[in-house]
C-alpha cells in the first residue's frame, strides 16, 4: 500500500479523487499536492534498510511515491537508478569547502535531471487512462517526456521556445515526439500547452504536475542516503520554474519530521542573471515573484519569467538561513570549465550554475561554515556543448609519425 493519502488542493484543503485526476482544484481552482501518511511511511522505510536498494527510482523510492500499481514500473523504466554523489577532487579545496560534492542529476536516461520527474508522470498516466502526455519545455524536459512516452507506448506532444539549442531539438525529434516550435518564449509555449491539454484531455508532465512534484522530492533521500545519514550545510539548487528547489525542501522536511534526521540544509538557489525573478524577490524581502525584463543569454535553460514553485522555493530559502544568488554567462561558463578541467565532469550552463552559484557567494562573503555541500548538476553537456567548447577549438591534424607528434606537443 501506497503511503500517499491523495490529492488536495494547497489552498482550500478539497480533496481530489485520483480518477478525476486534474492540474487545479474544482473548487477554487488551486495548485493540488499529493499529502502523505508519516507514520505509515516511516515503517515502510524502516522494514526495507537503504542497503541493497537498486534498479528504478520508482523501487528505489516505492515507499514514498504515490504508486497504486508498482507492475507497470517496468514498462516505464528507463533505467533512472538514483544518481550517483561524487566528492569533489579539487575544487573543494580550491573553495574552501572541505567536503564539497557534486550531486549528478544529468545522469538520467535523457542526461537531466528531468527524468526523476517524468518517470512517475508516465506511470501515473498509464494508471489513469491517458493516452498523450505534453509539455512547456526549454528541451531537457522535452526530451525527457518523448523518451518515456515512447517506452510506455503513449503518443507525447512538446511545446518549445523559439530559442532551443540544435542539439536538444534532435534529440527530442529522435524520440519520436510530435514537437511544436512556439514563436516565442516559454510562458507563451505554456500557455498554448495549456490550452491543447484542457481541448484534448493530455497528461501534462510539467509545471504543476503534482506527481512530478511528488518524484522530484526523491532527490533528497538519495543525498541523505548517499550521505550516510549526515545532514550537509548546504544544498545548492539551479531555479527556473523552482519545482527542483521545492520538492528537494519538502523531501528534507518529511525526513526531519519523520526523525530521520535532526536538521534542515541551508537551501541555496541560483538563477540566470538574464532571468532571475526570485533573486530579486529574496533581496527585496518580497513575497510576491515579479517578472523581469529577459535578458540574452547562452543558456537556452531556467529562463522562467513566472516560476510554478518560486514562492515555495523563497520559503525553503529563507526558512533554511539560505538565500538566492544570480549569475552572469561569464560565471557560469567559468563553472563548465572548471568542472570539465579540475573535475572531469561535463556539464551544461543550467548545470554548471550551482557551482557558479556557491563560488560567488564564498568570494563575497555572503556564506561562510560551510564544511558539507552539495551541488546539483542537472544538465549534461552534451545538451550544450557549444556553451563549453569553441567548435574552432578543434585542432588541425597532424602526420602520422613520432616525430610529428612530439613536435606538435612540444616534448
């Protein structure tokens, strides 16, 4: 049995029964969120120890997933095992931040960390009857949608923004996805994502899925666990839409609740300073979120002008002692280099902004005491690998002969 106890609306409470499944509320058509039983939860974590844990994260996590038919888990997987949490070699030291790590969300089946969410998002579809699952992306979560509607055997619809990298266009067309090229940003792409959802009755995987929400929180019990128990000081998050900072909060709450563990993680979030909504909130002390004139940037990624889960990710920040930093291009393609160089870890710009993120706020000052972090890398950087490398960086060729190579490299 399933340790979820349904779906209610966040703002009056109304309960929705799950075959009349639906993004709002009926009645006062709020954002619905799937509650838990706590104590029912934490027995089923305790009869089933963290060794020994393997294969999807929907089994990994089985117990604190809203799943009513665990059967259809294979027909969905993908392969999106728990990621791994790898200590940094040299960075940390380079920060001084003496156990810094790198937590890999681009290691998903699609190479973001979108995948955590979709998963589940596929499976529910299955359970409830759909047949088309869409979504409002920059192309991480795109692809991400087409794979698994692909394995399950539905059809999938992806709305993107105008401006998407070449190469995550291909890839989502490789899966197979009906893709929809929207001559606009993304609010515009959501918008009429919306609009086809409501006229076709589609499975939307994105924005205010709870579902979605509702996996993506897994993310924390994979630290926790991966940790061995120890809290870090802080956990560092890159913030578009901010379901990833949202969710990964809740997932730390629960646990803290269920006396799993004893304290909470400072929650750093960091934007684009070409779109950076929430910095701006958080260093007004506002609590309302509102949006910014856009800025170009190479990032084709967390460009959200109207964040889902913005005021939810302000309260895990300030609720945490923790705070919201921006950063420039130029920073964060800094942080693609340094992980590339020092690290051996490919990253793209929406990937790379923890690392700008934490960086800037040790060298101003802004954060200090922090001997435990965890950086999210949710992005491969194969998604963008222009941000990172100059395609005339590509070396001439050289004559198949040792002499010609020990002349070329100098030795």
């Amino acid at each position: 049995m399933s340790s979820a106890i349904g779906l209610f609306c966040e703002n009056c409470g109304a309960k929705t029964v799950e075959s009349r499944f639906r993004l709002k509320c009926a009645s006062c058509g709020g954002a619905l969120e799937v509650r838990y039983d706590l104590d029912r939860m934490k027995k089923k974590l305790a009869a089933r120890p963290f060794e020994g844990r393997s294969g999807s994260i929907l089994s990994q996590w089985m117990e604190v997933l809203p799943i009513t038919d665990p059967d259809l888990i294979p027909k969905v997987s993908l392969g999106e095992n728990e990621t791994p949490l790898i200590r940094s070699s040299r960075l940390g030291n380079q920060l001084g931040v003496e156990n810094l790590y790198f937590k890999m969300e681009f290691m998903g089946p699609t190479l973001s960390l979108k995948d955590r969410g979709t998963a589940l998002c596929a499976l529910k579809a299955l359970e409830l009857g759909y047949d088309t699952l869409c979504i409002a992306s920059s192309g991480n979560n795109a692809a991400s949608v087409a794979a698994y509607a692909t394995k399950a055997g539905l059809r999938a619809v992806v709305f993107i923004q105008k401006d998407v990298s070449p190469e995550k266009v291909l890839k989502i067309i490789a899966y197979g996805a009906k893709v929809v090229r929207v001559n606009g940003d993304m609010s515009l792409a959501g918008k009429v994502c919306s609009e086809m959802r409501d006229n076709h009755n589609w499975f939307q995987c994105g924005g205010s899925n709870p579902y979605r929400f509702a996996s993506k929180r897994t993310v924390a019990y994979g630290i926790i666990h991966q940790l061995g128990g120890i809290v870090p000081d802080a956990v560092v998050i890159p913030v578009g839409g901010a379901t990833g900072m949202a969710s990964a909060y809740a997932g730390f709450l629960e646990m803290r609740d269920m006396g799993m563990i004893n304290s909470l993680p400072r929650m750093i979030g960091v934007q684009l300073e070409a779109c950076d909504p929430i910095t701006r909130a958080f260093d007004e002390g506002s609590e309302q979120i509102r949006p910014v004139a856009i800025k170009h940037s190479i990032s084709d990624a967390l460009k959200n002008n109207s964040p889902f889960q913005g005021v939810q990710a302000l309260r895990a920040a300030r609720e945490t002692n923790g705070m919201f930093v921006s950063v420039s291009d130029e920073e964060f393609i800094s942080a693609i280099q340094l992980l590339s160089t020092k690290e051996g870890l490919f990253v793209e710009p929406a990937g790379a902004v923890s690392v700008a993120g934490i960086s800037k706020l040790l060298n101003q000052g802004r954060i200090s005491n922090i001997k435990t972090a965890v950086c999210m890398l949710t992005g491969h950087g194969l998604n963008s690998p222009q941000a990172a490398v100059n395609p005339e960086s590509i070396p001439d060729t050289v004559e198949p002969e040792v002499s010609a190579v020990e002349a070329y490299l100098n030795i």
